[in-house]
C-alpha cells in the first residue's frame, strides 16, 4: 500500500551540481543531505525541506520536462515568490486552480517547479 512520496526525482545535465546548489539552497531555502556514497559517484545532489526531499541526478542527454513538475506546498506563498524573486527567480503566477493560490518557477536547468498554497476560506 503506497502511504506517502518519499521524493521526487529530477534530472539535470551533468556539471551542474553548483548551479543546482545554489538554486535549491541558496534560493528555495532548502538544506543539501548526503547521498549514500555508492550512488555519490553518479553525480547530482539531493535537497531536504521538512519531509520533501528532491533528488537531482544527472542525465547525459539532459532535456528539461515542459510540462511534468513537482507540486511543493508551502505557507505563506506571497513571501516565498518575493524570496526568489529578490534571489533573481522569474515567478509566474495561475490562478487556474480551484482553492490555492499558486506559481510556478524554473530550475537553473530548465526543470519546472510549482508552489502552491491551499486559500481559508474567510
């Protein structure tokens, strides 16, 4: 019985493990956790924020997804896009869906990223 995401997977093309860093860390605000040490020498690099964990591994013919993407909740959604737009992040906002208010970002890759926030009703 499936009871939770563990992580998701993306993937990026190989030497961009700083551009990557940078981004999920520095940016997103995520923390960078070891990866076992037998799949360390594959490349890419793995992120942690609360339970969500996000695993970049590296892809010789790398092409980001356009249209695939990880849904991250988060509080406070207006904050967060000011934090990664003052950090140099494009934030596009859609209002399309019903009950959250949400955006979607790109990766330093290409890899499409969605944040969103359930709205309480008043």
């Amino acid at each position: 019985m499936i009871t939770a995401v563990d992580h998701v997977q993306l993937a990026a093309p190989p030497g961009s493990e700083e551009r990557l860093r940078a981004y999920y860390v520095d940016v997103l605000g995520m923390t960078e956790i070891p990866k076992p040490s037998v799949l360390a020498a594959r490349g890419g690099c793995w992120f942690q924020a609360g339970g969500v964990q996000l695993h970049l591994g590296i892809e010789t013919d790398f092409r980001p997804a356009k249209k695939a993407h990880p849904g991250l909740r988060v509080t406070d959604i207006g904050a967060f896009a000011v934090r990664l737009e003052t950090r140099g992040a494009t934030v596009i906002w859609d209002d399309d869906l019903p009950g959250h208010r949400r955006f979607h970002a790109e990766d330093p890759v290409g890899n499409r990223l969605e944040f969103l926030e359930p709205v309480t009703a008043p």
